[in-house]
C-alpha cells in the first residue's frame, strides 16, 4: 500500500507519462495516479521519450475501445529500453482488469498490471519494480478481484482538463445489470462516495478557478442509495450549489427512475444548476429494451421527458442508442426511429452492439449481422444530424454566457461553451476575438450569429 506520508526512496529516474484512454470517469482516475506520482517525488512528463516510466490507463468497454488500449501499449513499448529511454511499462485501468493474465502473457514488454481497484497502489508498484531486478524484467500483477476503489478519489488532485471545468467522480461502478454491459464485471456494484468528501472536493476545486463542476459516475441519479438508503443527488446539487465559487454544475449520464420529481424540481430552481442532461436510453423499442435488462419502457421515457420539457423549457437533452442487440428486428428500429423524430433530442451518439463476453447479451440469439447494424447505425446519425441541425438553428440570435476555453491557430476565433455543451461530445462555440482583451477562461455573453449540425458561432455584445 502506498503511503501518503512518506516519500518514496529517492533515485535518478523519476519521470513518468501517463496516457489517459477512455472515459472522463477513466480520466478521474488517472487525474489521482497522477497526483499520487507527483506527491511521492515523480515529475510528469508530456512526452513518452521524455519518461523513464510509461503509464497507460486503459478503457476495455467494448472492442474498439480494447483495440485502441492494445495499439497503444505496443506503442509505447517502443520507447522501452534499450530503443528508448524507459525502464518499465505499466498497464492500469478496465483492460487490465478484464484480461490481467493475457496481458502479461502475451505482452513481454508491460512490467505490471493494475486493477481497477488498484489505483492507489501505482507508486507501491513501482518500488515493487526497483526492488525486484534493476533490469525491469520481472512482472507483477496487483489484482485483488473485481471492483473499483474509492480510496485514490478521496486525494486532492490537480484536474488535467482545459478551461474551467473539472470532473467529480461521486460513485464507482454500477450496479444496473443491464445485458449488454461489462462494467458490473469491471467495477463491481455502485458504491457512493460520502457526502461531505464530495462537497469538500467541490470547495477545493472552485476555489481553485474550477467553476464548473461535472458530476459523473454510471449512474449519477443512483447517487446515496447504497450509502444512505436514498438517492441524495437533489441534496447533493443544492449544497455544492451554496459553494461561492462554483458557477455551474453539470450532471451526466443519468437513469430513467432517478429522475424524480425531486430532482426535476431541484434542476429548475437552482440557478447553479445547468438545464443539461445526459441520458443515454439505448432503444425505445419495448421487446429490446426488456432483452437489454433496462427498466424503462417507451412510454415511461416519453412521459420523463415530457416533465422534464414542461417544467425546464430550455432544458438540453443528450442520449445514446445502441443498434444492432440480438433480435433487434425492422420493426424495433423503426419505432426507434419513429421515436427519435418524436422525442427529438438535442445531442445523440449511436453505438453498435458490441458481444462482449461475461455479458448476458454475449450469448443472446439471433444475432444482427454487422452490416446490418452499421447501416442502421448511420442511418441513425443522418436522421439525428438534421434533428441537431433544427434544434442548433433554434438558438441563432439568442444570447448565451459562453465560456472561452481555446483559441484557433490563427487567433482568429475562440472555443467555448455555454450551459448546452457539455465538453468533447457536443458542438462547440466559436466565437469571433472581435476584442483584444479576451482570454482563455472567460465567460462573456455570445451572441449566435450561425448554426450547423455541430458547431456555432457568435459574436461578443
């Protein structure tokens, strides 16, 4: 167990660069590795020829994402010695919680595995290394089962996101069972973080010029239950909306029945609050989305999402949809299309079902052929590009509190966001540098002047 007391034993190679792949959750997590390496003496540095240790936390959700991981282990490898500068390569995160065992088999070249609940442990492992051979070329593996860990969030990190706006991971795994998904098998079941742990990091962070704050976990709305015996994310939200400095806080990845009326009312009537929801439904095809262990109907969504419109107008609301599950015939995507005109959401991402194994969904029968699938997929993405379109045309000469988080290389225009957009998924704001005073940061009031499907742009008042 690493200490936070006492430093690790001094010695000359001390540089380590961490790749982050994945998730923001995944990003949190590599945010307080990062952090436990600087407290213990490491420097963190910004290019792998620069580091003597090479990190890699990986995402192992679905096939693509485990085929990234993998591509980037084997290139960072390159820069082992005796081609490179480094010493050790050390594998962390859900790949290596999945398939610890083949990595370290059919990979000579990773050092060490670190689970999922194994984050805090990643400065440990490293002496672990030192101690073992001076030549790197023994393996360890620190693997206690599957979970996650709450004990590397409760450090006080320094947040690796631009701009304003930093994450707080308030629970870990999941406990929703939904048939298509491998994270109970990665993280195990939902743990909540302790009330006032949260509020304390949201003081910290704000304090600190994070105004936004963005709470995630798999299912934000499931916040408190296992804790406390209630969901406390309303009470959540109003407290860290007392903190003076916090500007705006923003959920995502929201369940379907943790969006209480509670919640719904909370949302309105906190200013803090933004009027942005990320609620990934998957279907709305009644058969699928029983097949998928969800526990949502079409109707029971359709009727939320009409609260939620009546009681918060200008609420934003973002979903994610899964086509081609075992069964999913004509007539199911239809009425998920049928249903996606109706409801227009505002933000949609559209996902092939990907069997991965220890999933319920892994042996369900039939099976839609790929092509299939990937042609429903972009069937999906064309009809919700004119959907966007429409509703990013809706805001053309609003005025919107926009903030400035990059600058083009021409510094011709700025990159923001308002309430609407929530970072890296949603279209961006540019924003034309009509004043010489602007700086990265600010948040000024925008008007929109143009609209396409995934961008805008607008000018300063």
């Amino acid at each position: 167990m690493i200490s936070m007391t006492e430093p690790l034993p001094s010695q000359e190679n001390r540089h380590v660069f961490l790749l982050s792949l994945g998730c923001a959750k995944n990003l949190v997590d590599s945010e307080c590795m990062s952090q436990i390496l600087r407290d213990a003496g490491f420097l963190m540095v910004d290019e792998p020829s620069q580091a003597d240790i090479l990190l890699v936390n990986t995402c192992g959700f679905i096939e693509s994402a485990k085929k990234e991981a993998i591509e980037s282990i084997l290139q960072l490898a390159d820069y082992k010695q005796p081609a490179g500068r480094a010493r050790y390569l050390i594998v962390a995160g859900c790949l290596s919680q999945r398939y610890a065992k083949d990595i370290l088999s059919q990979m000579p070249e990773v050092n060490a595995v670190l689970g999922t609940a194994d984050y805090h442990q990643v400065g440990e492992v490293i002496n672990q290394l030192d101690r073992d051979t001076a030549f790197a070329d023994e393996q360890i593996l620190t693997l206690p089962g599957p979970g996650g860990s709450l004990t590397h969030l409760a450090i006080p990190r320094q947040p690796s996101t631009p701009g304003n706006y930093a994450y707080i991971k308030v629970a870990e795994g999941c406990s929703n069972n939904c048939a298509y998904c491998a994270i109970p098998g990665i993280r195990g079941p939902f743990v909540s973080r302790p009330f006032a742990e949260i509020v304390s990091e949201a003081a910290r962070l704000s304090a600190a010029g994070y105004g936004e704050l963005i709470l995630i976990a798999q299912d934000t709305t499931r916040y408190g239950l296992d804790l406390y015996g209630r969901r406390r994310l309303p009470e959540l939200l109003r407290a860290l909306c007392r903190i003076p400095e916090v500007q705006m806080v923003r959920i995502l990845y929201v369940y379907n029945d943790g969006l209480t009326d509670e919640l719904i009312e909370c949302m309105a009537s906190e200013a803090k609050v933004a009027h942005y929801l990320d609620w990934p439904i998957q279907h709305a095809a009644d058969p699928i989305l029983r097949a998928m262990n969800r526990r949502d109907t079409q109707a029971s969504i359709r009727a939320t999402v009409h609260k939620l419109r009546q009681t918060i107008p200008d609420l934003v609301l973002r979903t994610t949809v899964l086509v081609g599950f075992p069964g999913e015939t004509e007539a199911d995507f239809a009425a998920l299309k049928d249903f996606l005109t109706e409801i227009r959401f505002d933000r949609l991402g559209c996902f092939v079902f990907s069997a991965e194994e220890g999933t319920a969904a892994a042996q369900m029968k039939p099976k839609v052929k790929r092509t299939v699938a990937q042609a429903r997929m972009k069937e999906i993405m064309t009809l919700q590009q004119g959907i966007s379109l429409q509703a990013n045309q809706k805001r053309l000469g609003q005025v919107l509190d926009v903030t400035l988080e990059s600058v083009s290389e021409d510094g011709v225009f700025y990159k923001g966001r308002s309430f609407a957009e929530a970072p890296e998924v949603d279209p961006v704001i540019w924003v034309a540098a009509s004043e010489a005073d602007l700086k990265l940061g600010q948040t000024l009031p925008v008007r929109i002047v143009d609209a396409g499907e995934y961008e805008l742009t607008g000018v300063t008042l």
